[in-house]
C-alpha cells in the first residue's frame, strides 16, 4: 500500500474539514471556495508526490484519504 505524507494527509483533513463546512450551509459560491481551493490544493500535492516517490497515483490518493477518513486508532 501507498505511504503519504504527513503533509499530503494534513491537506487531506483539510479538504474534508473544509467540505464538512461547506456542505453544513445551503450553496454559495463563496461559501463553497475554500472547500473547492482546499480539494484542488490535495489534488495538486497527490500528483507531485506520486512523481517525486514514483507511486501510483490513485493509490497515494485512496491512502490518504483512508487515513483520514478511517484512521487505524492508537493503541
């Protein structure tokens, strides 16, 4: 399994917080920027990633999301 970094998954939760925010409130535009900026900001950082460590891309993505989304708790 793909390994991100802390900093690809820091960006991650961000993306999901910022989404969690978003879809809280009925649509705006504005309301919805940070979510779009936070997503696009993820996105460019997975694709760097996978270049720099030559892993495949899809894969570092579903890592890191699933290290957000279920993270595996402390013992």
């Amino acid at each position: 399994m793909a390994k991100p970094s802390e900093h690809l998954i820091q960006l991650c939760r961000a993306a999901v917080e910022a989404e969690q925010q978003a879809t809280s409130q009925p649509y705006t535009q504005e309301g919805w920027a940070p979510w779009i900026a936070a997503a696009e900001a993820f996105q460019q950082a997975v694709t760097a990633e996978a270049a720099a460590t030559e892993t495949d891309r899809a894969k570092l993505e579903q890592a890191a999301k699933k290290a957000v989304l279920h993270p595996v708790p402390a013992e």
